[in-house]
C-alpha cells in the first residue's frame, strides 16, 4: 500500500469516525467463511457498518480525529474490526446474539456518545443501554400518565365539576 493510499484510507477512517457517534472495536479471527458470511448478513439486517481495519491506520484515524476516544487506542492490537451503528446497544446486541452459535466476536472496546467502554465484560452493560428513541418513548409514557388519568376523571365524572374532582381524588 502506498503512502497515498494510507493518507486515503486514514482520511476515509477520520470521517467515518466524526460521522458515527457510536463505535465498537471487535475481533472476529477465528470465524469460517459461513459464520463470517452470516455475520455480515446480520449487520446489514441491523443496519450496522462492518469492516476489518488495519490498526496502524486506525490509530492515526482516530488520533486526526476531533472525539477523545481515551484508552481505545489502546486496544488495537491483532485482529480488529469496526462496527458502526446510529443506535447505541444495536452492535452489543447483534455480538451477544452471535455468541449463542460462536464465541467470537469477542468486543474490544466501544465509544457510545462520548463513553468509552473497554473489554469484553462490558458487552452486557452496553446491551442495556436505551437508545434515543427507548429514552423518548419512556418519558412520553411518563408524561402521558397524569393526562390520562385527567380524561377519565372527565369521562368518568359525568361532566359534573364534583364528579371530576371526586374521581380525580380517588386515583391519587
């Protein structure tokens, strides 16, 4: 590979790495041709970023680049690959579920909205991570409480004042 090559392939990295928020570090040695096959299949299907990377070229990608990725860097050695994602826990998932037929991929670290996640005994603790959307819905759930309980007393009182008032009281 030439030096211009590097130079594009490092400037590629820095721009994947500036455009993903969520960024996991994975070794997949090991795997047969199928499982490998399977495995990209199940990224795609997850809307993941698969890809082996050099971790020389890695290393200078993230160093251009303008997040602190803290001890990941450190965690670039033998095989490695990267996966990309716009939902946070989509990656952890998509490894556990793998690892019920295999035993890799094995996660080396993670970067999840400006956390870093070293080693593979955290993979459980970024399965649970709420994406935005779980977050959202949450407090919307929460905040639709009060108003439901509100309409009821309405439906419920017969319209009258007191009624409502009654009703509301009981639920509280």
């Amino acid at each position: 590979m030439t030096r211009e090559e590097k130079a594009t392939v490092i400037k590629d990295l820095t721009a994947q790495l500036a455009d993903n928020p969520n960024i996991y570090l994975a070794d997949i040695s090991g795997l047969n041709a199928v499982d490998t096959s399977n495995l990209r299949r199940a990224c795609f299907k997850a809307n993941i970023k698969l890809a082996v990377v050099k971790n020389t070229l890695l290393a200078k990608a993230m160093e251009a680049s303008d997040k602190e990725f803290g001890e990941l860097p450190e965690v670039l050695k033998g095989n490695t690959s990267l996966m990309l994602s716009e939902t946070g826990n989509a990656p952890a998932k998509l490894i556990k579920n793998f690892r019920k037929k295999s035993e890799r991929p094995v996660l080396k670290g993670a970067f999840i909205e400006e956390a870093v996640y070293i080693g593979d005994n955290n993979l459980d603790a970024l399965v649970n991570i709420k994406s935005k959307e779980e977050v959202i819905g949450d407090i919307i759930g929460l905040l639709q409480s009060p108003a439901k309980n509100v309409i009821s007393g309405l439906k419920s009182g017969g319209g009258k004042l007191a009624g409502i008032l009654k009703t509301l009281s009981e639920k509280e």
